[in-house]
C-alpha cells in the first residue's frame, strides 16, 4: 500500500512539474510587453494617440510587442523586418481581419472586400472585381477625364476663394473633391456641390461614418459589452449606413430603369458591376462595394492632400523647389495631367516623404490570427489582433536619417517605393491585402497637389508663420490633422474659366518671347496639345524663363502653330461659325508647324 502511494505521489509530482514545465514554456514563447492590469490589461497605455504610444513602448520593449488590451490579445509589430515577416513571408496566416464591432452594422462586415475572410470566396471575387473592373491601368484610363474634372472644380472653388480673399480649408476642399471622384468614377455624378449645400446631407453622411469608425469601441476590448453598445457607436453606423445604402440603392434602381429603356453605353463602375452581378456578387454585395468605396477611398486620399500641403506651407524652401519643377517641366499655371506625373520626379518625391511621415492608416487594417502562429521565435496565440505600426516605420531612425523632417530629397537617388515591395514604406499595406485602390490614389495625389501648387501661390490664413504651424495628428481610423488647414491662394495668374477656345484671336501674342509667355501656346507645343480640351485656362501676365526655355526650343514651330490657330480662327469669325469648332481636333505643333509651311 504504501508502495503504491509512493508511485501516485512520484505521477502526481511529475505531472505537475510537467504542466508547470508547459506553462513555462508557453509563457515565455509569447513576445515581451508591459505588465498588464488586472481586467483592463494594458488599455491605460494607448492614450488618444495609439500609434504613437505604441511607437515609444516598442522601444522599450522591442520591434514585437505584446499586450492585452482589456480580453484581447494584441501583437504589435513596429520594424520592416517584422513587417515583411507577417505582410509577406507568412502572409497567409496573418491575413484575415479583426473585425471592429460596429463594422457589423448592418451586416457590412459580412459583405465586405475589407473585412471578409481571405478564404471566403466572395471575398476573391471582389478583388478580382476591384483589380479588373475598377483599378486596372485600362479602366482608370478610360475615366482619367472624370478625375481631371474634379481637378478643375477644386481649382475653380479655390479660384472663388482667391477672388475675394477667402482661406480655403485643405481638408473639406478636398474631401469633397475625393468624394466626387468616387462618386463620379461609380456613378458618373457628383454626390456633393462645392457650391450649394444641396448633397450636403451626402457628405455629412460620409464624414460621420468615418468619425465614428475612428472612434475606440469599449466592445472591441471587452465582447461581453457588445449586448449593450455602451458608447452606442453601432447604433448611430447603423442609422448612418442604412441612409447612405438608400442612396445607392436609389442610385442603382434609376440606372436598370436607364440600361433597360437601352439608352445608356456601359462606362462607369455601377455598368461593371451590374454586368457582372451573379449570384455570387449579388445586389447587396454592390451596395456595400459603392459604400466601401467611398468610405476607403475619401478620407484617405483627402487626408494625403491636406498633409501635403500642409508640409509644403510649413516648408517654404521645398515649397518653391516644387513649384520651378512644375513651372520648368508643365509651365506655370497649367493643371497638372496624369501622363505629367512621371516627368515630375520632384512632385514624386514629395508624395512619398507625405506617405511616409503620415501614412493614412498607421496600423494598416488590423488583421488577426486563427490559430496559434510561431513568428520569429514567439507563439503568437490564436485570436489575436495584429497592428503593423507603420506610423513607426516611416519615423524609424535606424532606416530613414532625420526621420522627422520632410525633405523629399531622401527619396531623388533612392528606389524605395509605396506599391508594397519596400517594407520601409507601406502607406497601402503590401501582401494579399495591399490596398486595391492603390492605382487609383498614386495617380489622383499627385495630380491634385501638382495642380493646386501650379495654379496658385499659397499662404497661411491669420499671418500664421510657417514654422508655428500646427502639425498635430488626430487619431482614428485615418490619420487626420488636427487643426484644419486653412490656405489663402494668391492667384499669380490670370485665371481663365471658359474653354481654350474661346480664347480671342486678337488677343494671342504677337511676339516671338510673349507668345511663349502664354500658358495656351506653350500647352499647345506639348505632344497632345491636351490644354486644348481644358476647362480652366490660366494665362499668365509675365513670361517666366521655363516658358522662354521651352519656347526658344519650339520657337518656330510655335509661332507657325499660333499663325496657324489665329488664321482659323480669323476664318472661322468671317465664316460666322464658331471659333470652338474650328480647334474642336487638337492638333500637334509638328502637325500644325507642317500645315503652315504648305
Ligand atoms: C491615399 C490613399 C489610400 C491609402 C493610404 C490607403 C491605404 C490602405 C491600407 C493601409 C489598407 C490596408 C492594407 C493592409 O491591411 O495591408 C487599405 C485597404 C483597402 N483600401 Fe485603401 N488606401 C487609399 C485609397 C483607397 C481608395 C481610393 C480606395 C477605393 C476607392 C481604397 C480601398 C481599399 C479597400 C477596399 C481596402 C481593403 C482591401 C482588403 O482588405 O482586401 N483605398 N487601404
């Protein structure tokens, strides 16, 4: 008997030492982080600005971090090996999403491209929708002239502002810009006014969907609250949601009224879409992708634009250097085309510094793992969220020199880019859920900024210095500035708002060296001779040397052109028919230059 007793004593003692063994073990396999609280866990260490306590504790506590965030396990990642690691050499594992409690309002998250599952086939379709009906070189080709309208009118509300002395705010002028982008790229329309406060409620809609989605849920650290929505944040998305999908549903009933009287040519996404629609991406898959859309793609890429230009403010130096790029390469006082882009390495330079010290989504969009994941050493336990702190990466002092200053230049000799190879900086995220409206923003920030810094010189409302400016960022699910920027445009030009051709024969310059000053003729030495098909024409008053460079180049050809134009056009007066119909065909210089020889 006691023999026995020994043995059940020795077993029990070995599988205690075992269990205490595991534990152990276990324990010590889960990355380091702060000591957490009782209940609450390390929720106390976040503050109103995560991204940037985050950042701190990761340097004391290293590139993986882990910490509980009430119930939730969080793992943060804050290096570009590490991100590499998860984003693309073990991207499968990492790659479905936390989903936040409110995004389940109105069953979103069950429909949507940014919160289904990767293995869900929906979710396959829809990317495969988004890359191919969407986002691909052909597709945003075939409505660049949408994007270079919405150029135009943002130009044309700073114009107003500038007539009568009038601070534009970056932010609302460009979320409305963005908004009508989307809005036009799916339904041919504008859904908001810069003029009238008609789609205000449109707008509104939009703008409380992306502050409530920015605010901290208590139920996404504690799931057992989610019966009762304390702060009530799914309750009010839900009430927003539900108004926004009306309109688009409304939207889409008047376009199968239009496809079905057959007066309609398949052009924008709503036509894809419904062509496409099966069973698989049915009505309300649609709903939620135009939904999805504007709520991606608005905040974001407005958001760029303000930051852009608020460094561009707050850096004078950098600020001139852009505008001789654009004014050496474009000629002052032209928008700026997509084909322009590539031949502005300045510009470039400047959106990437922008990406790189604001990225818009500083965490990415938190993914979550589905069992538990060995990484690098650690176990990573299952259901826990993952933040790539990307804010960190792009201010990491062992990757970037000078990590807070904005100079663009870091980027004239270097091949870093934002497409997701470069793990330095992943404004889109990289892997299989990089941003699928990547194509799209990369074309419409710089085009945008490019423009607005070529059509105005700028200053800060209320005699702000640069160097006061505020730069401080507000937290959420984008990274917003906190003090809107408020911009005066000073037009140095003379800003011309009716087509180019309606611009009178008489008045085209007459000499060799003004005929190079004017912002038309210098527009139409270009290839395309583009400025031809514009809305808004800036003329300037004084030739400026780019344009007498440019125009010393193509000085013959562009003075037998402007003969050329002024010649039809005098006919075109005689003959009673309009001037427009005359250069309705742009034409090129060579082309032109050939026709006058004869
Ligand atoms: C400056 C502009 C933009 C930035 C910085 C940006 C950034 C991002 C980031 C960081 C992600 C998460 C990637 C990840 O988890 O690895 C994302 C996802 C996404 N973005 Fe964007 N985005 C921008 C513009 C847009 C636009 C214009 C659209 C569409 C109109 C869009 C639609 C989406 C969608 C649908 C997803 C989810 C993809 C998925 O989960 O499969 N984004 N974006």
């Amino acid at each position: 008997m006691e023999y026995v007793n020994i043995c059940l004593g020795f077993f029990f003692i070995c599988f205690l030492v075992r269990g205490l063994f595991i534990s152990l073990r276990r324990s010590k396999r889960v990355a380091p982080g702060p000591f957490p609280l009782p209940i609450i866990g390390n929720l106390l260490l976040l503050g109103d600005k995560p991204h940037i306590s985050l950042a701190q504790l990761a340097k004391k506590h290293g590139p993986i971090m882990n910490l509980k965030l009430g119930q939730i396990n969080t793992v943060v990642i804050s290096s570009s090996v590490l991100a590499k690691q998860v984003l693309q050499k073990q991207d499968l594992a990492f790659s479905n999403r936390f989903v936040p409690d409110a995004l389940r309002a109105c069953n979103h998250s069950g429909l949507s491209v940014v919160w289904l599952p990767v293995n869900n086939s929906q979710w396959r379709t829809l990317r495969k929708v988004m890359n191919s009906h969407i986002f691909s070189g052909n597709k945003l080709d075939a409505n660049e002239h949408l994007r270079t309208k919405k150029i135009q009118d943002l130009i044309h509300y700073c114009h107003n502002c500038s007539k009568v002395g009038e601070a534009v705010d970056m932010g609302r002028a460009s979320f409305r810009t963005s908004l009508n982008l989307i809005s036009n790229t799916i339904f041919s329309k504008d859904l908001t006014d810069p003029f009238s406060d008609s789609a205000k409620e449109f707008k509104e809609l939009v703008w409380n969907i992306m502050v409530e989605v920015g605010k901290p849920n208590l139920v996404d650290y504690f799931p057992l609250l989610k019966m009762i929505d304390p702060q009530g944040i799914r309750w009010r998305l839900t009430e927003y949601f539900t108004k926004v999908l009306h309109l688009i549903s409304g939207l889409i009933d008047e376009r199968i009224k239009e496809r079905k009287m057959g007066n309609r040519a398949n052009v924008d996404v709503l036509d894809a879409l419904l062509n496409i629609s099966t069973d698989e991406i049915d009505r309300n898959h649609i709903e939620h992708l135009c939904l999805e859309m504007f709520a991606a793609g608005t905040d974001t890429i407005s958001n760029t634009l303000e930051w852009a230009m608020a460094e561009l403010l707050k850096n004078p130096h950098t600020l001139e250097k852009a505008q001789k790029e654009l004014e050496q390469i474009i000629g002052r006082g032209k928008l700026i085309d997509e084909a322009d882009i590539t031949k502005l390495p300045y510009l470039r330079c400047i959106v990437k510094e922008t990406f790189r010290i604001h990225p818009q989504v500083p965490f990415l969009i938190q993914r979550k793992t589905e069992e538990d994941i060995d990484f690098c050493g650690y176990t990573i336990p299952k259901d826990s969220q993952v933040l790539v702190n990307v804010w960190a990466i792009g201010r990491d002092s062992s990757l970037w020199e000078d990590p807070l200053d904005f100079k663009p230049e870091r980027f004239w000799e270097s091949e870093i880019d934002f497409k997701g190879r470069d793990f330095e900086l992943i404004p889109f995220g990289a892997g299989r859920r990089i941003c699928p409206g990547l194509p799209l923003a990369i074309k419409m920030v710089p085009a945008a900024l490019g423009s607005l810094l070529n059509t105005f010189n700028w200053k800060l409302h209320g005699g702000i210095a640069p160097k006061d400016l505020d730069m401080e960022e507000s937290f959420g699910i984008t990274l917003a500035k906190t003090q809107p920027l408020l911009a005066i445009p000073i037009p140095g030009f003379k800003l011309v708002v009716k087509r180019a051709t309606v611009v009178k024969p008489k008045k085209a310059p007459a000499t060799k060296e003004k005929s190079t000053s004017s912002s038309t003729v210098v527009a139409a030495a270009k290839p395309k001779a583009t400025i031809l098909k514009k809305k808004v024409v800036v003329k300037k008053s004084k030739p400026t040397a780019t344009a007498t460079k440019q125009g010393k180049k193509t000085v013959t050809a562009l003075a037998k052109a402007k003969k050329t134009l002024v010649k039809k056009a005098t006919i075109a007066k005689v003959k009673k028919t309009s001037v427009k119909k005359v250069m309705k065909k742009p034409k090129t210089v060579k082309s032109l230059a050939k026709k006058a020889k004869k």
